[in-house]
C-alpha cells in the first residue's frame, strides 16, 4: 500500500491547500476543509483502501519532479527560450499596464485584460480565476467564467486561501479550452495533475502565473479587518486587500473590509498590515519550504513593478515574464497596436525588482533546509541545499519570523473570542516577537549604506 498525502504531507504540515490531490482523486476519498488555523487541507472522508498514490504524485510538496526539470520539458525546446535560475524558463520580458483595468486591479490590470482578450477573442471557452462570494466563511473561490465581466469583477489579488479541487473536476467533466490563474505551487499542482490526466492536458491551454512570496490563512484576513475596526469577524461581507489612493505611492496600498451593517473599514499597508505580512504572521508552513519566485512553469508569469521608477506610481505597474510564444506575441501586437501601455524591459531589472522574494526563497531557505535537517523534521527536496552559514543577521532574521510566524497562529486562536478578537491582548502576547522584528528591522535600516556600498563596488567591478 502506498502513502498518501495524508500521511505525507498533511503530518508534516507541508500543505498548501491547492486542493490538486482532492480534485484528481479518482475514489473522491479527499475533501478540502479549514483547519483551525484557517488553511486549507485535505481530510479523507472515508478510509481510503486503494492507496493508488495518484494524490501524491500531484502534489506540489511532495519529492516530486523540481521546476527546472518539468520547465524543461515544458519549455525548454521552444525557440528563443533563455533560462536563469532566478526565473526558470523566459522569452521575453515587459512592462506595464492596462488603461482600462488598471484602476481596479492589484498592479497595472494586464492579468484581466489577458483573460478578457483570451475569452473576447475566442482563445479559450472559460478563464479559471479566484471569484468574491457572498460567504463570510468563504470570501472567494476558483471560480469558472466565460464571461468578460465576471473577470473584470474578480480582479485584485487575493491573500485569502482558495482550492482547486471543484475547478480540477469540472474540468476533467466539460471538455473546453480553460486558462487558469495560481500561484506558483498552484500552476506546479495543475501540471503534475495534467501529466497524470489527459484530459486535464489537452483542455488547460494556458496558465497565468503570479509571482508569490507567501501565502496567508483565512485567520490573516480576520486579523487585518479587526485591525481596521471591524468588529464581528464571522459576518465580514467582502474584502478588498490592494486599495489605490491617488496620494500615496503603489506600495501603499489600503485594505478595506465590509461588515454586516455595510459600514467599511479601512487600513492603509503602512497602518499596520505590512508588520503581519513582512513578518510572515499567519503564513502557512509550506511557504517556507518553497523555491519558485517567478512561477517557472506558467505559460506567463505577472507581479508588480517594486522598482523605484515605477512605484511611486499609485495606480500600479506590472511586469510580465513569457514563456509561451503564443502569449508573447499576442503581446507585441498589441503594443504595436498601442491598445496597452507596455514596453520591453530587461530581464535583470525584473530580477532586481523582487530581489527580497528570491532572497526568501533560496538564501533563506537554505537555512530554514538546514535547520529543518538539525530538528530531523521532514521537509521536501529543494534545488538549493541545506546551508549554515548565510551570515548573523539574516540567519537571526529567519529564526525570529519562524516564531512570530507559528505563534501568531496560536496566539490567534487564543484571543479569538465570540466571532471578534480581542486586539490588544494578541498584540501583548505577540509582543516579545513584534520587539524583535522592529530591532531587525533597525538593523536592516542601519545596514543600508553598507549594502548600497557593496552595491556600488559590485556595479564597478562589473564595468572594469
Ligand atoms: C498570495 C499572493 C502573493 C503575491 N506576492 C507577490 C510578490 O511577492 N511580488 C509581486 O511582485 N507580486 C506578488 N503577487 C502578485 C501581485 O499581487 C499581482 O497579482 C500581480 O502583479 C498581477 O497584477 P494585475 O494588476 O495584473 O492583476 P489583476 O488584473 O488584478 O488580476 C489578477 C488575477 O489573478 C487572480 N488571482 C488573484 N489572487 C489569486 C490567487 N491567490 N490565486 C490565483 N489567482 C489569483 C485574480 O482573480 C485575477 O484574475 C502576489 C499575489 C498573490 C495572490
Ligand atoms: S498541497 Fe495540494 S496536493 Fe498537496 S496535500 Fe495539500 S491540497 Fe493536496
Ligand atoms: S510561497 Fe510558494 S508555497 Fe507559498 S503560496 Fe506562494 S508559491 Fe505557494
């Protein structure tokens, strides 16, 4: 009999609540449910005899293939393909935005208007995406259109957990051409499933990555809208994480939460909501063990533009890595058309621009591998190697956010009472953490014109 995921995943908490092993589980054995955490995992709903292990062999956390491996059966063949490890597989890269639904979106709106021009144009019968929904336990979900509006109304990131299980049946069921959108463990899940599945195959024609630097419970969004003074967590009506305001800069942004009686509450990323994001407060512990920045394995890969020419801007930039020609081209047409603002940008100022993130992901990890080796815990291969030395502050750096991370989740629990938390009890008890994250953050300040300095004499090197 083989192991499945919940004997190797869900045990070791390494699950991101994708919902893949769910969704291709030929006995529908596996249902995706809350922990109380608020993160999604998968629970048998009955025992399950056959152990075919199909569940595993889609699972993103498990020692299956790595990006590189599977980009380069993906992609590797396709002319004019370049490849970094930073980014996996590229053709090209850009940057820009989308008058028409820059305003409403996260960054600069080219992820729905690639999905309205995919459905207008007749490329694909259905778009995949995460949808708001009338449910306080459940503010979005994957979701499947075929209409322009409806994605123009799911617009916006969503740090909020959502699964595939439903999505990956109905697709298997109605045949179509789909374009789906995920996160880079995601778009991971949805191609190992497609290796397994034919149908999955042949009908998903595009995957629309995100770039991602970590994930967040449903606990996080109940956190957040307490913070902006919403009152009774369990009757939130609809949030909206990335608010533009004209007179701040894009990093900037506001969350804004609805309440029973309709009253909105406000928070601005700098009031408070970046020290639970920054410091990784309620992300899940799969996030720790991950390595793909740039979704190295969606046919297009779109983030923000966190480079200083472009977020200054409060209505928002994207940047955009291709990888299918077909994508890429659909591109440069329209830029020659000037229907979207958007030029060609150098593939090392997307790299620079999520510099942080791909710190996290190998520099980091390396650490958090060679830690997880120290405490014999079970974590998945990964294409950097377990390391020590990654210098003081930033090995200090992992160990307090590990901490803050896992308690804050605790500590959560604790001081969530009668549908409401209770703030400044789980800030006192956060405390000591939130004391150490500032100091680090101190240091990280303090640091800065040693950094700029090494910049510089990096930059003067390479000229000589
Ligand atoms: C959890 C998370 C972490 C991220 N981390 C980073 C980061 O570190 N650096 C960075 O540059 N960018 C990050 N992004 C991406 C960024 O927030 C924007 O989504 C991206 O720049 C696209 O902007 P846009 O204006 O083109 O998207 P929009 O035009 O607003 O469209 C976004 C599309 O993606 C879909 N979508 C939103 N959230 C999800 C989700 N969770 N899973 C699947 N589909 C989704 C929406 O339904 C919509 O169709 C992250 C996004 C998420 C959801
Ligand atoms: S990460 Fe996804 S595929 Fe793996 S166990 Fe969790 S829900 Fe299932
Ligand atoms: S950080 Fe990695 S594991 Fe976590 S949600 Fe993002 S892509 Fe998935």
């Amino acid at each position: 009999m083989k192991p499945n995921v919940i004997d190797e995943i869900v045990k070791n908490d390494l699950c991101i609540g994708c919902g893949t092993c769910a969704g291709i589980c030929p006995q529908k054995i596996l249902k995706i449910q809350d922990n109380e955490y608020g993160e999604y995992i998968p629970y048998e709903v009955q025992v399950c005899d056959s152990r075919c292990g199909l569940c595993l062999e889609v699972c993103p956390f498990n020692n299956n293939e790595n990006e590189t491996q599977m980009g380069a059966k993906i992609y590797g063949s396709t002319e004019g393909m370049k490849y970094l490890p930073e980014t996996g597989y590229y053709l090209d890269s850009y940057v820009g935005y989308s008058n028409e639904f820059r305003q409403s979106s996260a960054s600069g709106g080219m992820a729905t208007w690639l999905l309205a021009k995919l459905l207008k144009e007749g490329i694909v019968d259905y778009v995949i995406c995460p949808t708001p929904q009338k449910n306080p336990d459940k503010l979005f979900s994957f979701e499947i259109t075929s209409d322009e509006n409806s994605v123009k109304a799911a617009s916006g990131s969503v740090y909020y957990p959502v699964e595939m299980s439903e999505v990956i049946q109905k697709i298997i069921e109605v045949p179509g051409r789909y374009a789906v959108t995920g996160l880079p463990c995601f778009i991971k899940a949805l191609r190992l499933a497609s290796q397994k599945n034919r149908k999955l195959r042949e009908r998903i024609v595009f995957t629309i990555g995100l770039v991602c630097g970590q994930m967040k419970s449903k606990n996080y969004t109940k956190y957040i809208a307490a913070l902006a003074g919403n009152k009774d967590l369990n009757k939130i009506q609809n949030v909206y994480y990335r608010g533009k305001s004209p007179e701040k800069p894009a990093s900037n942004f506001y969350f804004q939460s609805t309440d029973e009686h309709g009253s909105q509450h406000k928070i601005f990323w700098n009031e408070g909501v970046s020290e639970a994001w920054v410091n990784r407060w309620f992300t899940p512990n799969a996030c720790n063990y991950c390595d793909d920045v740039f979704a190295e394995l969606a046919d297009v890969t779109l983030m923000d533009a966190w480079l200083p020419e472009y977020s200054r801007d409060s209505r928002g930039t994207n940047l955009i890595i291709t990888r299918s020609s077909f994508i890429d081209k659909l591109l440069s047409n329209e830029i020659k058309n000037e229907k979207i603002n958007i030029q060609e940008i150098p593939i090392r100022k997307v790299i620079q621009s999520q510099i942080g993130v791909i710190d996290i992901k190998r520099t980091q990890l390396s650490y958090r591998l060679h830690l997880a080796e120290k405490n014999g815990l079970s974590v998945p291969e990964k294409r950097v190697k377990a390391v020590n030395d990654i210098g003081i502050f930033k090995k200090k750096e992992v160990r307090v956010k590990s901490k803050a991370q896992k308690e804050s989740k605790e500590i959560f629990i604790v001081n969530y009472k009668n549908d409401g938390l209770d703030i400044k009890s789980f800030r006192n008890e956060m405390y000591p953490h939130i004391k150490k994250c500032r100091t680090l953050g101190r240091i990280r300040t303090l640091m800065l014109p040693i950094r700029m300095i090494k910049k510089m004499k990096n930059k003067l090197k390479e000229g000589l």
